[in-house]
C-alpha cells in the first residue's frame, strides 16, 4: 500500500473510531430524534448499556464535538445532552449505513452461515 493509501485508511480508521464505537450511533440516535435529554432518559432509551460506558461514549462524543454537554446548577444538579450541529451531520451518513444494511444484511446472513458450515466441517 503506498503512503496516500496509508493516509487514507489511517483517516477513516480515526473517524470510526470517533463515531463508530459500540454505543455511539446508538446515542446519536436518541439525541437527533429525542432532542434533549437527561442522563437517565438516555439510559432508558438504551437499557443494555451500562452506567460507566453510557458516561465514557457521551464523554468521547462531547470531545470530539458531536454532543453538548450543559450542566444547570438547578437543585437537584440536572445535566442534559443534545446533539450540536457537527453531530447532526452525522445523521445522513447513519441514515445511509442503515439502509445500506437493510439491503444487505440477508446477503451477510448467508454468508455467515456458510462460513459457520465450513468451520463446523474443518474446512
């Protein structure tokens, strides 16, 4: 691979690492359809994700500017999370990932199988 390649692959590694880590489209979600929310309404959007990684993703999407973080010194203390405007660009590219699975995911499904056949063989 010569180094523009390189350079390349390296960039999108990068920007899959920023948004596409395990939670992360999944959040951006909520927050483009939910608009603001609270900590707890994104944690009962997304049951499966625990404390510690809902609070590590919303950290690394606040970093990398595509969810702003507001603190409201109300009593009780009330954080909320909404999508900035880098983060709703995020949306036609999700839009599109989907559809792109949509159309995909029986061709996947079958190959999976017949990879999982041929190991099951020792093949």
């Amino acid at each position: 691979m010569d180094k523009e390649a390189r350079t390349q692959v390296d960039r999108v590694e990068r920007l899959m690492k920023s948004i596409g880590a395990k939670w992360k489209p999944a959040i951006v979600f909520c927050l483009v359809f939910g608009g603001r929310q609270r900590f707890s309404d994104l944690r009962r959007a997304l049951p499966d994700i625990t404390q510690r990684m809902l609070t590590m993703r919303l950290r690394e999407l606040e970093r990398d500017g595509f969810v702003k973080r507001t603190v409201h010194a109300d009593a009780p203390l009330r954080v909320e999370y909404e999508i900035t405007p880098l983060g709703m660009t995020l949306h036609p590219f999700f839009k599109s990932l989907c559809d792109w699975g949509i159309d995909h995911e029986p061709a996947i499904r079958r190959a999976n199988r017949a990879a999982d056949r041929a190991a099951a063989r020792g093949v």
